[in-house]
C-alpha cells in the first residue's frame, strides 16, 4: 500500500508518498489542480490512500479521490 499524505492549503499542496516500509517515494508541491494531482497519482504503484491535512479546501480534493477511487481520509 502507498499512503500519500497532503498538507492542503487553499492555493497549492504538499504530497509526499511513503511505502509501507517507510520509505519516501515523490514528494511535490503543486498548484491546486486536479490534472497535476492526476499526473502525480498516475506514477505511484496500486493500492494507495490519500490522508489529507488541511482547514476548509477539502471537499473538492476528497471527491477528486472518491472519482478516482483513492481511499481518503
């Protein structure tokens, strides 16, 4: 399993990705953009979940996942 965690913020975002043996796969800072965050995922192994940190920018980014059956919490 990959876990990406994103620290959302209302213009861009953090992603950084860890294997389930700890170790760091990409991590980027990128606009917020569901064709940037589609280029991202579409280069991580399946399965993979999304933990997301953030205030109020969240509903888009969790249905974004939820199309894109992403397990987001």
């Amino acid at each position: 399993m990959i876990h990406v965690g994103i620290d959302l913020h209302s213009r861009n975002m953090t992603l950084a990705a860890v294997n389930d043996n700890g170790e760091l796969l990409p991590e980027r800072k990128i606009t917020n953009s569901a064709v940037l965050l589609e280029q991202f995922f579409a280069d991580l192994p399946r399965p993979v979940q999304a933990v997301v940190e953030c205030t109020s920018f969240w509903f888009w980014l969790a249905d974004w996942c939820s199309g894109h059956d992403i397990p987001c919490v």
